[in-house]
C-alpha cells in the first residue's frame, strides 16, 4: 500500500516562494489564490530568537474531517491518502472549509472549493509534486510513508520532525523538519 507524504526542511527552506509559484502556474490557480503559502514564525524569547519557514498546504490528513463533513462526497481520499476533490460534485457549501484546520481550502472563483492535491496528476505517473521539482534549496521531499526505504522514511527516522495543529487529531501527513 502506498501512503504518500511531503517533508519540508525549515532549515533549508528560505521562504523563497518558488513552491508558491510553481504550483499557481502548474495547476492554473487564479489570480489572488493559493493551494500553498509561506509562514514565517518566530520562536524562542527576545534574546535567543529563532526564525523558522513553513510551506504550508493541505495536510492530507489521515483522519479528514473535511471529507466526513462533505454532504455530496466531493471531498474524498484517493489512492496513496491524496485528499481531493471533485470540482464536478462540490456545490460550495464551505463545509469542509470549516471543518479544516489548516485553512488549506478556499472557494475557486467558479464556485467548487479547490486546495492542494499534491499534485495528484502528476504523482499518479511517478513524478514529484511541482513545488518539490522547483525548490532552488532541496527543501521539499515527498514519497512513500509505507516505504521503509523511501527519502520521507529516512528523513523522519533521522530528523527531529513536527506536523502543525497535531491537537487537532487529523494525524497530518505534511512533517516539517527542525
């Protein structure tokens, strides 16, 4: 079974925007609309201060509340845990907006709800997600989590890693390394 996720190096990362970019051009996001963002947070007290960069997107959470919320199944998991949805059988409702902890979603100017899909067209013949092929730092790994062997694997096993909101109990599959 495969059980897709993306690591991000905070270290490596330098909040550059060229995920942000590639994946506008790549999956025709319009104008004033992200799939994915940069956040900068500040850790640590005045004194011994710590800068740290995220690339942030759908979590591609496990437990999904956005799609136990959707009333037409629009929002689904497809093979490899990718959350999608379905432009064709979302009626907008914003339900699984709400529900989402990551404020991942937002409403296509077409009127479906629309977020990251990891590039699911081009993962499904082998490639990486856009935002990973164009990362001028090498910050961004995606693969396999049941692959032992795989690139994510590794990179978790010998890293210390953190997911966000992990109260929030979605068991995400976005880590971000320290």
């Amino acid at each position: 079974m495969t059980r897709y996720a993306m690591v991000i190096d905070t270290i490596r990362c330098v909040g550059c925007a060229d995920c942000v970019i590639a994946c506008q051009t790549e999956n025709d996001v319009p104008l004033g609309f992200a799939r994915d963002w940069i956040v900068q947070i500040t850790n640590g007290v005045y004194g011994d201060l710590r800068l740290e960069i995220q690339s942030q997107r759908c979590n591609h959470c496990t437990d999904t509340p956005c799609v136990r919320t959707c009333p037409t199944g629009a929002s689904h998991v497809a093979e490899g845990g990718i959350v999608l949805v379905n432009h064709d059988e979302c009626i907008g409702c914003q339900a699984c907006i709400t529900s989402c902890p990551y404020d991942a979603r937002y409403v296509h100017p077409e009127g479906y709800v629309d977020k990251c899909t990891f590039c699911h067209h081009r993962t499904t013949k082998g490639e990486n997600p856009a935002c990973v092929d164009v990362c001028p730092t090498y910050a961004m790994t995606f693969g396999d989590l049941d692959d032992k062997n795989s690139e994510v694997n590794k990179l978790l096993t010998t890293r210390r890693n953190k997911t966000i909101i992990p109260e929030a109990g979605t068991e995400p599959n976005v880590f971000f390394l320290d």
